[in-house]
C-alpha cells in the first residue's frame, strides 16, 4: 500500500513497517478500519514482556508491557495509543 508523505514523497511505508516486523519476529494480529485509516496490529511474546506494534499512515509505534498482562488489554491500551496519536498529528499536519 503505497501512502504520501508529508513532504510530498510517495513511499511504501506500511508495507515496509510489516515486513520488518514480521523479520524481526513479529506476528500481525489484526487490523482496524477508523476514521483516521487502517491501523494494523502485530505482537511478539518474550518470555519477560510483550512488545505490540501498531502501524497506520506513515506513523507507528511499539509498545512493552509486562508479561502477566492479557493480548486483549495490551491490543487495546494499543489501539487507544494509535487513535489519539493519529488524531493529534491529524490535527498537526492539517488533515483532521
């Protein structure tokens, strides 16, 4: 999925974002349609955390939580993370 840039450059950034997660031991979980786009979702297990991986537009971010929380709870602590920083910096870039 190709998506433009701010500075105007037209990049694969979404595609580029999942296949380094999914290099690095990641697996994609689920995907999310909002108002602010798809939000897609990936998670690796370690024995003493879990790291979720959310990725939309060209922002994305990880996120470590400690190993007795539940996928359901990190998925949706991330999912809040995604929406309010896609919301702010739609507002900051102009296209909220």
């Amino acid at each position: 999925m190709s998506v433009i840039h701010p500075g105007g450059m037209i990049e694969n950034v979404l595609n580029d974002l999942i296949e380094a997660a999914k290099k690095h031991g990641f697996v994609l979980t689920s995907m999310v349609e909002t108002p602010h786009g798809t939000i897609y979702f990936a998670r690796k297990v370690f024995p003493d955390h879990i790291t979720i991986m959310w990725t939309a537009q060209n922002w994305g971010r990880y996120i470590e939580f400690t190993s007795g929380s539940s996928f359901e709870a990190c998925e949706k602590l991330a999912l809040e993370d995604a929406m309010t920083t896609l919301a702010l910096t739609g507002k900051v870039m102009g296209r909220a």
